[in-house]
C-alpha cells in the first residue's frame, strides 16, 4: 500500500509520485505518514521531507509551508522546494 506525495513549491511541483512512508518536520518535531493516515493539516518548519519510495529514498529541503494528509495523499505546500539527494 502506497500514499502520493505532492510536493508543490510557489515555482513548480517539485514531486509529485507514489511513495511508501513520509517524514516531515513538523513545528513540533518529526511527523511520520504511513498510508491510511488520520486527516490532518499542519504547519511545518524548515527542514528536511524524506520519503521511502521502494528501496530507496528521495529527500528535499523545504523552507517551511503547510501540509495536508489525508488516508491516502499528502500535499505539502512551501515557498521552496528542493531535491536534496
């Protein structure tokens, strides 16, 4: 079971796939998102967004924004986005 994850800067949409488990850096701490999660929205600090997707995983460095998750999507918007690997 997969969730998408959307990433979408004020520029472009820096990703945009399937991924397995999502982490981002929420104002509190870390935020894990496996799919089937419960309905939130948030805000999120500066920091790192990793996402397992098969074998491997794809990192961005985000400048902060909001996320919206739902059981089967994560939505993350931010000023800027980028592919950290």
């Amino acid at each position: 079971m997969t969730t998408r994850l959307q990433i979408v800067a004020l520029d472009k949409m820096a990703f945009d796939e399937d991924v397995d488990s999502v982490s981002l850096p929420g104002i509190d701490g870390r935020l894990g998102v496996l799919p089937r999660h419960a309905p939130i929205v948030t805000v999120l600090a500066a920091g790192s967004v990793s996402a397992r997707q098969g074998g491997g995983t794809v990192k961005f460095s985000l400048t902060g924004g909001f996320a919206q998750i739902s059981s089967d999507k994560v939505t993350i918007l931010a000023d800027a986005a980028e592919r950290a690997d």
